[in-house]
C-alpha cells in the first residue's frame, strides 16, 4: 500500500473529463464537469 502513495498526484476530483500539463510551467490542470453545469478548470496541487 505505501508504494501506491509514491503515484498519486491528488485526490478528491468529483468528475474528472480531462487532464494537461501547462507547456511552460508544467503544472497539471484538471477539468472537471459539474453536475448541473458550472464546470471547472483547477490545478493540481500535489498532495491536495
């Protein structure tokens, strides 16, 4: 189990449709889509 922690980048996305690296900076960025609209672009923060 402690060698699965070493591969998650984050956790606790509710409807994940897509996910990038930004080309510059790298950073992931994680779309998700809302139940009733209301869809989101958010970065991904390791650990979080």
């Amino acid at each position: 189990m402690a060698r699965c922690w070493r591969t998650i980048r984050s956790y606790g996305h509710r409807n994940v449709q897509s996910a990038a690296g930004h080309p510059e900076t790298g950073q992931l960025r994680i779309v998700e889509f809302g139940p009733l609209g209301g869809d989101e672009l958010n970065p991904s923060e390791a650990g979080r």
